[in-house]
C-alpha cells in the first residue's frame, strides 16, 4: 500500500496554487489528531501506526509549503518524476545564474544589508514570475518540457534564496 496523496491529506485538490496559510491551519489541526504523544498508552502497534502517520504528514507538508517541492511532486503526479541530475539546456538560464551568483559574492564581499534587501526583492519578484509561469503550464501534457525548465529554475531561485538568509543572518551578527 502507497503513501496517499499528499493533497489527499489535506482535503485540497492536486493543484500548484496553494493557500499557504489554510495549508499550516490543517496541517496543525491534523498534526495534533495524529501526534505520538496522544497515543502514549496505546498498544505497540497503534503508538507506530501514529508515528507512521505523523512523519507521513509532515513529509506532506513540507512538500506542500514549498513551492519548488510542490511543482516537482505536481509533475511526478503526472507522470515521471524529474531526474535529480539532468543537464540543463537554457542558455539564458545558465547566463542568469552566473549573473546573481556574481551579485551574490559582491553584495557578500561588500557587506551590504541594503544591497542584500533589493537582492532579495529582485529573487522574490522573479519567483513570483515563475511560480505564475509554472501554474499556467504544469497541467498541460503538451508543455511538459516548459514545467519542467520552470521547476528546475525554481530551485535554483530557492537554493539561491537560502543563501541570501544566510548572508542576512551573518551581517546581523
């Protein structure tokens, strides 16, 4: 028997937009329903069944919540999964990758909070874009490849996103 679905979980139906505070809201009525601690004086077998269930929600929550996760499950539902490794054939993907890891090391370089708060304005609005991107095109057997290309730019966006919070949080220091 298969892990169900993690939309399933939740009561929401597969999709990429997803309210994420409606998300946390079920996730933490439902977390308390299966927490191993309400199942403390339970028989062997039902304390695991609940531990079982929590660590499978979790799992599902923390897929949900993140957009890049979200899109590459959304696209496993459908079909294949991505690959982990895959060459990347985008050129101008390529090209702004190098462009924000060289803005990166000079905001790194210089540290410059100010520079680290328009960087991050400059990530979340390019996201945005392809989080609308990907929502528009993730359904669509026909643009499969497009969704792909997108999920793959999202997590470099979001690995990239990480690193500025680090950055943020050793300038605060």
């Amino acid at each position: 028997m298969g892990s169900p679905c993690h939309f399933a979980l939740f009561d929401l139906q597969p999709s990429f937009r997803v309210d994420l505070d409606d998300l946390g809201n079920r996730y933490r009525e439902l977390a308390r329903s299966v927490h191993p601690d309400r199942f403390a004086d339970a028989s062997d077998r039902e304390q695991r069944v609940a531990l079982e269930r929590a660590a499978e929600l979790n799992e599902a929550y923390q897929t949900l919540k993140s957009a890049p996760r979200r899109a590459l499950y959304l696209l496993s539902l459908r079909g294949q999964a991505l690959p982990l490794e895959a060459t990347v054939q985008d050129p101008e993907f390529l090209l702004q990758q190098m462009q924000l890891r060289e803005d990166l090391e000079d905001l790194q370089d210089n540290a410059d909070l100010d520079g680290v708060a328009a960087f991050k304005r400059q990530l979340k609005t390019a996201q945005q874009r392809l989080d609308d991107a990907f929502a528009e095109c993730w359904d669509d057997a026909s643009r499969r490849q497009d969704a792909e290309r997108l999920v793959r730019r999202m997590q470099f966006l979001d690995k990239l996103a990480q690193e500025v919070r680090q950055l943020e949080e050793r300038l605060d220091d």
